[in-house]
C-alpha cells in the first residue's frame, strides 16, 4: 500500500504526488454514492413521475378547455400546470437527495432569482400575463373582427406572448398581447348586426321626399338588408350643389356581409333614381381670374382685395402698354440694327 507523505518533507514551490490520498478521496465518493443511492432512485422516480403526472393533467385541462371552446386559454393553462408540477417535483427530489438541504432556502432563493429572472424578462412576463386576463376576460374571441392599433382583421390565435390577427387582405398581424390589453380595441362582431350607412346627393330642383322614398324602395329590395331595425333615409345636409340624403341599414356583422351588401346598395340607389329622374349632380367649382394690372378692370378709384391702395398720378396701367414703354425705355431708337435696316431700305427722297 503506498504510504502517506511526511508533511515536513513537503518543500515550497514543488508538486508532490499522494497516490494514497487519491485513493482515499474517491473512495469517499463511492461510499457516499453507495450510501445516497437509494434516495437518488427515489428522486429520480419523482421527477419521471412528475414530468408524466404534469402532462397527464396538462391533456386533461387542454381536453376541458376544448369542449367548453377555449383552446388557447386552456394551452396556457396547461402549460402554466405542467411547470408548476416539475419545477415542484425537482425541488422535492432535491430535499431527499440531500437531507441537509433546507426547503425555505430554496424557496427563499427562488423568490431572489424570480425578481432577477422578473427583470430580465420583463416584456415576456408581462406579455404572458396580459394574454392570460384576455383569455380569462374575453373582451373578443377567436374569429371575431377586431380593429386594435390601425390593424384590423380576424382573431386567429391567442398565444402565451401574442396575439394573431389575419387581416382582411390575408397577411398576418402579429401583435404582443401587452399592446392589445391596454390599447383601445373596436370589436366589430361582438353582436350579431352591424349598421351601416352612405350619403346620396340630389339637385336642389328635385323633390327630397320622392328621393327618400325612391332610396328606401331600392334598399327594401335587398334581401340581405334586414327588416328589423328597418332601413333609413334621411334629409341629411344641404350642400353646395347637392341635397345629401343619407341611407342607413342592418345587415350581419361580418365584413363579408357588410361589404356585399354596400356594393349592392350603391347600385340598386344608382337604378332606382335613374329610372326616376333624379338628378345626382356633380361637385361644382367655379374660379375667377382677374388681370390686376388693367385699367378698365373695376373701379380703381377704390381700393379692391388683392390690389394696392391706388396713388394720385400714378394708376396701373394694361400689360401691353406697360411692356411697351419698357421695351422703348431700355432701347435707343437710332441705334437699333432694325432702325438701321429700314433706313438703308428707304427709297431716295425726290428732293436729292
């Protein structure tokens, strides 16, 4: 057997082997091995049955959820159960591994290491719990029509972080539930009916109850449009060149429906005072220009808008005299090539 070193021949500044302490120190690991084995196995058989306990009762919330038509809540749920039981199941393990290890030191170091771990993720803790109370509160559902921060379109998935929209031209918005849950949001089928509504001009020479009657008649030939509440037309505004008369009606709230039946309203409108003789004038504008500069242009005795308080002598004159006393001012008359021209072209005089 090898013999333990003398401490006093161990010199400063050399490596001394010790085979023999070697041998004694993993020795003392195999007879701790051997002695915590069997509350290893027990530790090891409760996490294996914890991991499958927790998805057991994750499948049973999951089904639960399902049959009352909350999917998404219940995939939250689940999940939020089936961590809960492992992370519990691993500290159990831990506590029978090693007797010694006190189960309120690793309850108090948990709770140090959630605030780190609060701070670090903060964005993803609080998108999970802002889709937790949507899930709990239901203000929409899945495949209702919502309008939520300019994206509008219908409810796909409620997710543990976020929310997806596909919008009505087939993209996919994806929106972080923290945004939706303190954000304004428009639930546009959270009741059966929709109004809906769209402003016809008339002339002024037409009679308004003939239009309102004619606009009522073409919506009750839609059948999509329903009865109760009754369609509407209504004298709505006198406008510069037209009469408006606003027609309102009561179809299904989804955009489908809303968007078919406005297509069909504008053209059975379109018929229906064609066929009558109604006029539907168009926007009329009318402007005026004025050359300020001319003399016999109004009173220039009176200051008007746009021109300057008029002087004793000095009134404005037409823009053709005007250019041409520049024209004259800024070249001699002799000296002109053109002037020279015509003088070497006069015939001579008879005199000479």
């Amino acid at each position: 057997m090898f013999q333990p070193t003398d401490p006093a021949s161990d010199l400063p500044g050399r490596i001394d082997l010790n085979p023999a302490s070697m041998v004694e120190k993993v020795d003392g690991w195999v007879d701790g091995l051997i002695f915590i084995a069997p509350n290893l196995l027990v530790a090891i058989v409760l996490i294996i049955g914890a991991f499958f306990t927790s998805g057991a009762i994750r499948s049973v919330i999951i089904r639960r959820a399902n049959k009352r038509g909350r999917r998404d809540l219940g995939m939250m749920l689940g999940g939020l159960a089936r961590w809960t039981i492992i992370v519990v199941g691993v500290l159990v393990a831990a506590t029978i591994v090693m007797p010694t290890l006190n189960p309120g030191d690793l309850i108090a170091g948990l709770g140090i290491g959630s605030v780190a771990i609060g701070f670090a993720f903060k964005d993803i803790l609080q998108n999970w719990l802002a889709g937790m109370l949507i899930l709990l509160r239901q203000p929409f559902e899945i495949n209702d029509q919502i309008v939520v921060n300019g994206y509008e379109g219908t409810v796909e998935r409620i997710l543990t972080r976020s929310t997806l929209i596909r919008t009505y031209d087939g993209l996919r918005a994806v929106i972080p539930n923290s945004d939706i849950y303190t954000s304004a949001v428009l639930v546009k089928t959270a009741h059966d009916l929709r109004r809906s509504q769209y402003d016809i001009g008339i002339g002024y020479g037409d009679g308004v109850e003939q239009a309102r009657d004619v606009v009522l008649e073409a919506l009750r030939t839609i059948p999509e449009i329903k009865t109760d509440p009754a369609p509407e037309a209504l004298v709505w505004d006198l406008a510069a060149s037209w009469v408006t008369i606003r027609a309102r009606w009561w179809t299904d709230s989804r955009r489908a429906d809303v968007v078919q039946v406005r297509g069909q309203v504008v053209t059975a409108v379109k018929h229906a005072l064609d066929e009558a003789g109604i006029d539907m004038p168009y926007e009329t504008n009318v402007m005026l220009f004025h050359d300020q500069t001319e003399e016999t242009d109004g009173d220039r005795d009176a200051q008007r808008e746009g021109w300057p308080a008029p002087r004793d002598t000095d009134k404005p004159k037409p823009r053709w005299k005007a250019t041409m006393e520049t024209v004259t001012v800024a070249d001699p008359p002799d000296d002109t090539l053109e002037n020279r021209q015509k003088a070497a072209a006069r015939p001579p005089s008879s005199a000479q």
